[in-house]
C-alpha cells in the first residue's frame, strides 16, 4: 500500500466536501423525470478535472431533442498507466428529483454540511461516487505515481431512465472493450462490505385502466376506473407474491419484489368519477423465474376484471430487463478491489446480488465482467439524502490502490 497517494487523498478532503457541495447545486434531472438534462453539470465538472492530471478529458454527447440543449453528455476522462490494460470506474451524472419538499429537512438543492454528512439530492446517488474517482486520479497525479492500469473514469448521463443516451451509447461508441475492468461504484451492501456480482430481472409495468367518466352524484352509467384500479392492484400484488415466493440468498431481499409504485394524477375535481387510470409496477424478478410468467400473471388478471366489470384495460412493460450472466467471482476486478478493499478497510467483502438495476447490467450483457462498490448507507432516492464524507475518503483510497495494481 503506497502511503503517499493515500496521504495526498487526506489532503485533498476538504476538496472532496466542496466539491460535491458544488454538484449537488446543479440539477441534472433528465426529461423523462422531466428535467432539462445533464449539459450545465457536466460542464462543471469538466471545468473541475481539468487540472486533475487526466492525459485527455473529451466529452461524447448523445443527441435528444427533449432537452433544451439537445444533446446528453458523456464524459471520459483518462489517465494513461504503465501496463495497456484499463480500469473504468463509471458514475453517472443524472440525478432522480427531489420529491416531496414537505419530507425534507434542508434545501435538496443547497448543500448542507453537518456531522460529517453532506446533504442534498444526488449526494449519495451518484455525486459522491463521482468525487472520490477523480480524486482518486488527482491523489496519484499529485503523488507523482504513474498508474498500474489506464484510468478512465467516465460519468454519463441517462442512468435513471433506462440509459439509452448514458452507457448503452458509450458502448456503441467502442469505448470499453470486452477485456476491461470495469467498476461500477452505485451501490452498497452493509456500508461497503459488499461487493455486487449479479442482478435480478427486471419489468416495469404500466396498467391503464378504461372506464367511464361521469358524475359522483350519479354512478348509474359510469364505469368507476379508480376502484377497477384499486381492486386490480391488491389482486395482483397478492398473486405475484404468492406464487413466485422462492428465494436466493445470494440477494437482500432473498425473494422477488412486486411494488406498486408511481399512479398518474385522474379527474381534477372531486365530484366526478375518473374514468380513467393509470398505475405503474416495479417488479425485481430472481434470475430463475421466467420474465413470461410474471406478465401471464398482469394479462390474466386484466382479461378477468375486464369481462367483470365492461372497462378496458391495457398492459405496457415500459422497461424489461433479464438477469445477464453474473460476474465470476475469480474475476481480475472483483479480485483486484477485494485486495484494495481489504488494504484500506482491514475487511473482506462478502459477494452479493441486488435488486435494484445499475449500469453493469449493459456491461454484463456484452461479456464485460463488472464489479459493483462503493461505501454508503443506501440513501438513494430518498428525502434527506446525504453522502459520508469518511466514505468518500475511504472510496477514493480504494480506487486509487486499484488503479495501482
């Protein structure tokens, strides 16, 4: 273990803090969450780094006339090491909204520091992971130290809606190559002590339910959309769990998830009964189950509440994803952050599955074998989310020492 790039990382901490400070005061809400992108935030951040000691520092946008600036920046920054074999660590840049303002206690968007935490939307998910990767190249530029590895840190855009503009076009640019080692630092079990290898499938599924719309006082001739819907959604919440209750302990939670989660807004005024409904599902599915059997389950139940009650009710699975291929867990990656883990924290990390989706689902998919870390408390998407700044110091340790080989 070098102890002048860790000493030059400790220096560096109170750069860490403001900087993330800095990011999380620019939104980078994409327009499916409808924001206006990634493009002001990524120019923040190229203005940061371009003193950091990256070799080359470009910038490869994806085109989307949805935002006002058209374009969904990528950004690859590389700091060129002795052996011709990269480490990319990927972050991305986009962030989910801030939610109910009634549930937080601070500005989500004006940083606060206090207890050793910074808070505001995005500190944990993805600014912090973000901050301690291009520190960590800084620490080893400033120690003087040429890394083992090439470093490419690249921070995309497009993370939270499915990343179409994000990773899938920095793939289809030639970007990463099947021998890589790729780090995908968003996510972590138990505050860093595991390390992701495998993913469930996954399906969102959108329902719209077609009644009647009429008056409350006068029912009669109405078809009641919010009760179809209400009914539809404990059926199916019921059904799913009882019949795909296996489990895999290998992931927390060891069962698959069946949540009903986002419901579009209905009739504005009280006295009329909507005619009209519309309720997403987010279900995360053990790699053993058939994604087909799960959507029987959603298409049965529509046919059987359609003849019983005259309205129309339409299936759409907005997002699909199957389980790829897990990571091997004699992999270089995953044995190279076990041993840079292990060097800076004194512990080994178990190896895990998640639920929730990350990026290294499209690196998986492509054969890449890709490992998922990083230290937080799992605060994603939530009000009052906040990174440790101890986490981000220790994590920029760890990715430096692997880049060192």
């Amino acid at each position: 273990m070098d102890g002048k790039v860790l000493k030059k990382v400790d220096e560096n901490e109170e750069d860490m803090k403001e900087t993330l400070m800095k990011l999380i005061r620019i939104p980078a809400i994409g327009p499916d969450n409808d924001g206006e992108g990634e493009k002001e935030k990524s120019e923040l951040i190229m203005e940061i780094i371009k003193d950091f000691g990256f070799d080359s520092i470009d910038r490869v946008d994806a085109e989307d006339d949805r935002v006002p600036s058209g374009i969904r920046p990528n950004i690859v920054a590389v700091k060129e090491g002795k052996e011709d074999k990269n480490l990319i660590i990927v972050t991305h840049i986009d962030i989910v909204p801030e939610g109910d303002l009634d549930e937080w206690d601070t500005d989500p968007f004006e940083p606060e520091f206090k207890d050793g935490k910074i808070y505001g939307r995005g500190a944990e998910d993805n600014g912090q992971a973000l901050v301690s990767s291009i520190f960590a190249v800084k620490a080893l530029s400033e120690a003087g130290i040429k890394p083992h590895y090439n470093i490419k840190v690249i921070m995309v855009s497009d993370e939270e809606t499915g990343s179409e503009y994000g990773v899938e076009h920095i793939l289809e640019e030639g970007i990463i190559d099947e021998d890589d080692l790729v780090l995908v630092p968003d996510h972590s079990e138990d505050e860093g002590k595991g390390i992701e290898i495998v993913e469930k499938s996954g399906i969102w599924t959108k329902v719209e339910v077609h009644g009647k719309q009429g008056h409350a006082a006068m029912p009669g001739g109405t078809i009641n959309a919010n009760r179809i819907i209400a009914r539809y959604q404990n059926f199916v919440d019921e059904e799913l769990r009882h019949k795909f209750d296996e489990e895999d302990e290998l992931f927390s939670p060891a069962t698959s998830t069946f949540e009903p989660t986002k419901r579009l807004a209905n009739v504005p005024n009280v006295n009329s009964i909507p005619g009209k409904e519309t309720q997403f599902f987010d279900c995360r599915i053990l790699p053993s189950i058939p994604l087909n059997e799960v959507k029987k389950v959603f298409e049965n139940a529509a046919e059987q509440f359609e003849d019983e009650t005259g309205a129309r009710i339409d299936i759409e699975y907005v997002n699909e994803s199957d389980a790829p291929e897990k990571t091997p867990e004699d992999s270089e990656v995953v044995k190279k952050l076990i041993a840079a883990i292990n060097d800076v924290t004194s512990f080994k990390p178990e190896l895990v599955g998640i639920g929730g989706g990350t990026v290294a689902k499209h690196f998986r998919d492509r054969g890449i074998p890709t490992a998922v870390w990083c230290s937080n408390k799992a605060l994603a998407h939530q009000p009052n989310e906040y990174a440790v700044l101890d986490y981000i110091v220790r994590d920029c340790k760890v990715f430096a020492l692997m880049a060192m080989g």
